[in-house]
C-alpha cells in the first residue's frame, strides 16, 4: 500500500473548516479503496501566525514542506493583514519556490449543479483551463517610486519568459493531446503589445508540433463573452496568470458558484510538491459559523488523487459530489440549503460507501 505524505495548510478563516471535510473524505476514499493512505501533517500558518509571529510561515517553511509529497491549502487571507502580504508570503512563494507552473481549475457543470445560464447544460460547460502560475502579470516585478510625492510612479512588470510561456502552452497540448480535445489560448494582443504579441508567436508555434490538434485564440474581452454566450466552444484553455484568474471565476460562476470551483497547482517534473486548493478566499463573513461549502476542497481532494495515478478513484469523488448535488438534500446556503459544512463531508463519504 502506497503512502503519501500531506503537508496540510488549513490557514485562514473558512479555510480550516473546508479542509476538514476534505481530510475527512481523502481519508474515506482512501480505505475504501485499500491502495494508498494518508499522514497528514498540520501547519499553522498564515493571519493569525502572521499578528503573532511577524510573518506567513515559519522561517524555514519551505525545507519544511519540501520533503512532502503534496500540500493541501484551505484559504488565506484574513482582515488585519494586508491582501497583497498573505497572498504573496503564503501561496504565491509556495507556488514560486515550488516552481507550481501550472494551474489547473477544471470548469465543469455536474448534474444538479445551479447554472445561470437559461440553457447551460453539462455538455455545453466543460472546459479545462490551464493558467499559468508562475510568472506573468503575477512575477512580482515592479516599483513604488516617490511614495506620497506628486511625482509619484508605480510599476507592475508582466514577465513573461520564453521558457515559461512555451512550457505552458505545451502543456495544454499534452493535455488536450491525451482529452482528444482542442485548444484555445486566450490573450491581449492587440493593447499588450509586447508580452502578449509575444504569446501569440509562441503558440502559433508550439501548435505546429501538433498539427493534429484544433486550435482557437482569442483577446481576453472577447473570451470572457463567449464564456457566457458560447461556452461549448472552450475545451482546454491556456492563459497567462491574471486572465486565468479572473476568467476562471467567471468560470465558476458557469458551474456552480465559487463553492464548487477547484484548483491543483502543479509541478509536473515532480521535483517538488505540488498543492490542492479550493479556488475561494478565506470568505471572513461567514467563518467560524460552520456553513461554508466543502465541495471544492473535495474536488481538489480529486485532482490529488488523479495527480498521483489514482484517478479511478478521483473520478469516484466526483461522482459523489454530482449525487450529493442531484440529491439535492444536503447541501450549504451557497447552494440554497441548510446544512452545515460537516454535514455535506458526512453525506459525502456515505455517498462514497455505496460507489465503492
Ligand atoms: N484557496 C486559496 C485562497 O485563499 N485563494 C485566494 C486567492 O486570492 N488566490 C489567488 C490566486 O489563485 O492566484
């Protein structure tokens, strides 16, 4: 039986609370299947660590979480400490020191999903998008010039390397090379007249490596329209890091609202490990009242199953969160029920005694 070693990284607000249910369901599927176990181990990080100790994680963290085969992240993000400090001393310097260049946030309506389309179905809503995550709009470079005088001058760098521009865009291609599916890079061309022209040539050329695959481009504006209008027309997407931040919101809101939305950051040479995340913030408002959706951090539980080789048994999770949907019994106020964040873990590992 193959063990793997879980750093797990609760952080701040709902973020503890999804992520028990997310053990609670790794821990389920993983003995009902009899292949693989779990040792998870826990780290305090983030807000509250931030007020008491001056910083996001431990000094060391990153040797610390280095010897792990995976890290599981609830939420940062916590009122008290600025945005742009969690964000970047926790997940942003995970996924950089990690080099996590890819990430993957499936847009999927399952069954029993709400969907704010009149005639969304899940035919129509199936994409796959795959966002770059390690440099781009998101490289950090930049400058505060004259803080407070009249001349006064910010810089925000967009870094796009050749190196990392082409192994995205390629590994959209594998991936859709192995889905039988085609390939839509989404960019900014015509106003971003360096970084996203250059994109452009990148793809154009990666895609000649594969002439067998279909492939689209479109300006980002235009992408975020035919996500509402068209949506069949997107099957594995590729963008640069803000665009797919922003647009798989957008996204999230096709297949089930932000409680539903999942996101793997990989490191596919597996020279590090990689981290599974729901895509929602801390949400402050409604932690500590034991209401937040679990979904996501179940589906992200998926995604680290299928990372790992075992996506027969990621497939099952999945399935178990479209009957827990269709059921339409046990669900939290996202969703328009009543129950309680634990109450969806529980129903979700019954759901799972029976598919196994
Ligand atoms: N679930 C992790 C979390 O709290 N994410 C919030 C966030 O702002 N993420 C930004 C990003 O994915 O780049």
């Amino acid at each position: 039986m193959e063990t793997l070693k879980i750093a797990v990284i609760p952080g701040d607000g709902i973020g503890p609370e999804v992520i028990d249910e997310g053990i609670k369901v790794l821990e389920k599927a993983a003995k009902l299947s009899g292949r693989i176990q779990f040792e998870f181990t826990h780290f305090p990080w983030g807000c509250e660590y931030y007020l008491e100790h001056g910083r996001m994680m431990d000094e060391d963290g990153i040797d610390q979480l280095r010897k792990f085969d995976a890290i599981y992240l609830g939420a940062v993000g916590y009122p008290g400490v600025p945005d742009h400090i969690s964000l970047w001393d926790l997940l942003l310097r995970i996924r950089k020191e990690f080099d996590q260049y890819v990430n993957i946030r499936p847009i999927q309506l399952l069954n029993g999903a709400p969907c704010p389309l009149i005639d969304g179905s899940k035919e129509k809503i199936d994409m796959l998008f795959i966002r770059e995550n390690s440099e781009g709009e998101y490289s950090g470079a930049g400058d505060w010039l004259f803080k407070g005088k009249p001349e006064e001058v910010v810089l925000q760098t967009g870094v796009f390397s050749r190196k990392g521009t082409e192994r995205i865009i390629r590994y959209a291609f594998e991936t859709a090379k192995e889905a039988g599916k085609s390939v839509t890079s989404i960019s900014k061309a015509n106003a971003l007249n360096y970084s996203m022209v250059f994109w452009d040539e990148v793809f154009e050329k990666v895609s000649k490596e594969y002439p067998e695959i279909e492939t689209h481009s479109y300006l980002v504006d235009a992408a975020a329209m035919h996500m509402i209008t068209d949506p069949e027309r997107f099957e594995v997407v590729v963008t640069s890091n803000l665009f797919g931040d922003i647009l798989t919101d957008v996204g999230a809101a096709l297949a089930g609202g932000i409680g539903l939305a999942a996101g793997a950051n990989i490191n596919p040479e597996r020279e590090y490990p990689s981290m599974f995340e729901p895509v929602h913030g801390s949400a402050p408002d409604i932690a500590g009242k034991g209401i937040a959706n679990p979904l996501a951090t179940v589906w992200s539980a998926s995604q680290m199953f299928d990372f790992f080789g075992y996506s027969d048994i990621g497939e099952k999770l999945l399935q178990a969160i479209e009957r827990l949907l269709e059921e339409n019994e046990v669900l939290t106020p996202d969703l328009g029920g009543t129950a309680s964040t634990s109450e969806v873990g529980d129903r979700i590992t019954e759901i799972l005694n029976d598919l196994f």
